[in-house]
C-alpha cells in the first residue's frame, strides 16, 4: 500500500516534471569567461570506444592541446558511447569511455555535451542522469540548452529527432524517443525555443552546437531536414557558425550569403 502510494507519488511527479518541461524554455547554464574575456575551448565528437580506435590517443593529445590553450571546457557533439549509448545509468561504459580515459589535469574542466544518434539508440534518459554527475561531475549533458559564456552564447541543439529515417526506417535498431515522440511536437518546440533564446541574446558571439551536419562532403552528406527547419533560424538570429560531428572528419564549410 504504501509502496503503491510511493509510486504513484512518483509517476504524478515525472509528469508534472513533464508538463514543465513543455512549456519552459531550454535551460541555461552560465560558465564565465577568463578575467581578460577570451574563451578556450576544445570540441570533439563520436568519441566512446573504451579507448579502442585510437580514442586514448586521441585523449592524450588533447590533454596536451588542452593544457597548451589552457581551455575553460570541452564540448562534445554526440555520439558519446558506441554502438548504442548506455545500457543505463549503471553501464561501465561511462567509466570505461569517459573517466577513465580523459584523465589529463587540462580535461577536468566541464564537458557540456548532447547526443548523437548512437546514443539514442540505447537508454537515452542515463546520460541525462544525476547518477552519472555523482560517478564524475564533468559529464553535463541535456537534449537541447544553452551554455552563456558571456562572450559567447552556445546553443546545444538535439538534432537526432530531425532526421526522418531514424523514425520511418529504423532499419533493426530501437530509437529511445522517450521525452521526444510525437517528433512534430517536439521539434516545432524545439524550434520556437532556440529562436526566442537567440533572440535575446547579446553575446558578441552566438555559436549552434549539435550532433549531425548540416553540410558535408563526407560519407553522411548534408542534412535535409536540418537544412529545411533549423538553418534558416540560425541564419535570422545572425549565429555565427554551427559546430557538429557525425561525419568522423574535418570540414570548414563556409557560405557568402549569410
Ligand atoms: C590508429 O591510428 C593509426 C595511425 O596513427 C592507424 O594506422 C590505425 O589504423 C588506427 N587504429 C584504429 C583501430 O583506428
């Protein structure tokens, strides 16, 4: 009786969580810049290998870019555990991919971090959890919000729900969209919450962050729905660039009209 009473408690909680989540708008971290005003930075992407594919290399030089730049914080574009996310919040992949490998004294800074397709292919609420934050407080990752870094506003953009064929052509995997379905819904939200904050914002610099590209000549290619709904947003409220992974190389793209 009294756990039933306790349960129900909770599941009236999760959905009032839920409501409020609807209609509030993206959450909003402030990380201060250095006292001179310059910001530091390092971004990396489609990165969770339990050290394998040359991850704990690649961790090592950034430990050592990292120092060099005296960097404020990392950012990570998604796809933060191959093939598929986390099991839950007690998969040793975090340890196994994350803490146990980015132990450079220049990578204990926070590291604000969105998901990628992978990651939505295994239990997508873990990475959200406080669970996690307690193992290692550096992993701050959220669907879709924003990092004011007075110099800079990011704006950390969910974009796995954008891509129809992960929806109509599963192809054998299992998409987490707890918390997302219906994907109209979430995306015309999504879309009316970035657009208001970017409008309010000041910073000298407004910089998109997200996990799949918007142009690419690598394997993925572009991006069609992102260039349909969420470019021409960026491109009303003046952000400068977009920062994305997916695509597992380097690419600067740049357009003339803005
Ligand atoms: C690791 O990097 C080396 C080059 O430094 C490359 O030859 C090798 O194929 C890479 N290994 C994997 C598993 O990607």
């Amino acid at each position: 009786m009294a756990k039933g009473g306790a349960a129900m408690a909770l599941a009236l909680l999760a959905a009032a969580a839920a409501l409020l989540c609807a209609v509030a708008a993206l959450p909003r971290l402030e990380h201060p810049a250095k006292t001179d005003g310059s910001l530091s930075l390092l971004v990396v992407g489609d990165w969770g290998r339990k050290g394998m594919y040359n991850q704990s290399r690649v961790a090592e030089q950034m430990g050592r870019v990292g120092e060099e730049l005296d960097i404020d914080f990392v950012v990570s574009t998604g796809d933060n555990f191959y093939e598929t996310g986390l099991t839950g919040v007690d998969d040793h992949a975090f340890e196994q991919s994350f803490t146990d490998i980015y132990t450079a004294k220049s990578l204990q800074k926070p590291w604000y971090l969105v998901l990628g397709n992978h990651d939505y292919k295994g239990n997508a609420l873990a990475q959200f959890s406080p669970v996690l934050r307690k193992i290692d407080s550096r992993f701050i990752c959220m669907r879709s919000f924003i990092v004011n870094a007075e110099i800079a506003d990011f704006f950390f953009i969910d974009t796995t729900p954008f891509q129809l064929k992960y929806w109509t052509h599963p192809k054998g995997n299992h998409y987490d969209w707890r918390g997302v379905a219906p994907r109209e819904k979430y995306i015309t939200n999504l879309l009316k919450d970035l657009d208001e904050a970017m409008k309010k914002s000041t910073a000298k610099w407004k910089i998109a962050v997200g996990h799949h590209t918007m142009r690419s000549v690598s394997h993925h290619g572009d991006t069609k729905e992102l260039l349909q709904l969420l470019l021409p947003i960026l491109k009303i409220n003046g952000v400068d660039f977009y920062i994305n992974g997916h695509d597992h190389c380097l690419e600067h793209i740049s357009s003339r009209d803005r």
